[in-house]
C-alpha cells in the first residue's frame, strides 16, 4: 500500500487539479530523486497551477522564471548593487534561491543564461560576482520548453538537455475532465490554497526509502541494455548516454516506492522508460521526414530487448 505521506500529497493535488496524475506522478518522482524535469504541453494545461500548487503541498519556496531572449546571467543569480550610502557593493540574491523554480519556455534565453542555469541544475550552486553560493535544499527545476520550430527560440545544448530526469507530456484532458475544470474555475466559490501536507524531515525520509529500493541486478542490467539499445538503430544520430541509464533505474525506484513496494520490477522501468528517454533521443534527419519520432523508436525498444 502508497505511504501515507504520499498519498496526502496525492490527495491535495487532487483537491487542486483534476486528472493530471501522470504529472503529479512524474514531480513525486522528481522529488524522490532529487532531480529536474522538463514538461512539454501545450498552453492552457495548468502547468503552472501544478508545480506553484505542488511546492505549497510541500512548504517550498516557489518561483516562476519567464525566459525571454534578452534575459541575462544577473536576472537569475543576482548581481552586486551599490550602495551610496555605505559606499560598498552589496549582494542581491537572484530568483533561482528557491526551492522550486519553474522556468517557463526555457529555451527562448540566450546561452549565458542557459550556461548559469546549467550549473545551478548540476551542482546546485551558482558563481555570482567570484563568489560561489550554494542554492537551497531540495532544489529542483521544472521547465517548459517551445518547440524548436517556432521564432526566436534557441535549442538546449545537448548537456543541458541531459541533465533533466524525465520529459513529461501533458496532453488535452478527456471531455468530462475538462468540464469539472471549467465547473471548478468558474465557481462563485474561492479555491482554498494547496494545503501544507509534507515537512522537509518527512521529504529526506522519504528521499531515503527511496534510495534503499531493491533493484535486482538482472533489472539495472536490463535498464542499461534498453539505453545502449537505444544508439544502435541507424535512425538515430543520437542515443541514451549513461546518465540515462542511472536515472532509468531511480526513476524506477521512485516509482516502486509510489506503487508501494520495496523492490523495483521491470514494469517500473517500463513505465517509467519514455519519460526519461524521449528528450534523450535525436533522430536522423531521414528518419524524420518518414514521420518517426522518438516515441516509436522507445516502444520499439521495449518489444525488442528482452525483459529479465
């Protein structure tokens, strides 16, 4: 059976979204695993609403980052401010010191802000002014991105790319879904606030039980074998790296643990083996113009490679 813990959180997300498990799924995984994710959806999809609303459940500190093409380094880490009175340069702290950063449409900056935003993802800390300053804990990323077709946008440097866990997809709801949404917003009624269900000594326990999930050799080995499966099609330029396989196999742990057992089964790889690998994946150009995306490509892994 679901831990308690979680499934308040998953209850108080209930309260505030409707449908969206996959998402809530895909966050408490990211928050197991103390990693990033990137979501893709269209506008309009509560987006927003969830990971502002999933921070609250959990007593985090939130920000939303609107990444725009004249954006700067400063306007995310901060900058040295003068001050006449004293005479001395002062430290301003920039939005990334939260807890929960939501960037929105993250690559519309500039690569000076992605190269900021990158070591902040990746070593939790950022360089301001030869200073090195470590950000708060947990600290976790969610990012919307923009297709790469449309104007003045710039595409992620591969390392940035790699550096988030999972791609979640975020689809149109079913119709009776959209109409409870409607039904919810449009109510004279004011919607109570995301409710604080979850402390910080509950989130490391949890954290904790989850990095003693028992993953069976037979099922990493399985997990490495659908990413090195994944470089070997002629259809792809490029595959999985070995980054992909370690969080493959966490991704899986997470998801033991949401399903409430102390072992990871190869179903947990399975379901959990799109997210991590679609963002991971480039097709050759080819391949693309035959209308292949990376979707097929993860599903065709998953029939071919043997399951332990």
């Amino acid at each position: 059976m679901v831990s308690d813990p979680i499934e308040r959180v998953r209850k108080e997300m209930g309260r505030i979204l409707v449908g969206q498990d996959g998402l809530v799924n895909g966050l408490l995984i990211a928050l197991l695993c103390h990693r990033h994710v990137l979501v893709e959806g269209v506008p309009g999809l509560a987006k927003t609403t969830a990971v502002r609303s999933f921070a609250g459940v959990l007593g985090l500190s939130f920000r939303r980052l609107q990444f725009t093409p004249d954006l700067l380094p400063a306007d995310l880490i901060g900058t040295q401010v003068y001050e006449p009175a004293s005479g001395e340069f002062r430290l301003h702290r920039g939005p990334i010191f939260r807890h929960v950063v939501l960037v929105d449409e993250i690559n519309r900056a500039p690569a000076k802000v992605q190269s900021a935003l990158l070591e902040a993802m990746e070593e939790r800390q950022v360089t301001l002014a030869g200073e090195t300053l470590a950000l708060p804990e947990p600290f976790l990323v969610m990012a919307t991105q923009n297709p790469v077709e449309q104007e003045g946008v710039y595409p992620l440097p591969e390392a940035q790319v790699d550096r988030f866990m999972m791609k979640l997809r975020v689809e149109y709801p079913p119709e009776d879904d959209e109409l409870r949404i409607v039904q919810r917003r449009t109510s004279p009624e004011r919607a109570e606030p995301p409710q604080l269900v979850l402390s910080a000594e509950q989130i490391e326990a949890l954290r904790a039980r989850t990095r003693q999930v028992h993953v069976e050799p037979l099922l990493a080995a399985y997990a490495v074998a659908l990413v090195r499966a994944s470089r070997e099609p002629a259809s792809v330029s490029l595959g999985g790296s070995p980054r992909a396989s370690i969080y493959l196999v966490e991704a899986a742990r997470a998801r033991a643990l949401l399903e409430g057992r102390d072992f990871a089964l190869p179903e947990d790889v399975k379901q959990v083996a799109p997210d991590v690998l679609r963002h991971r994946l480039r097709l050759t150009y080819e391949a693309e113009a035959e209308g292949r995306t990376a979707e097929d490509l993860i599903a065709q892994l998953l029939q071919q490679v043997p399951t332990p």
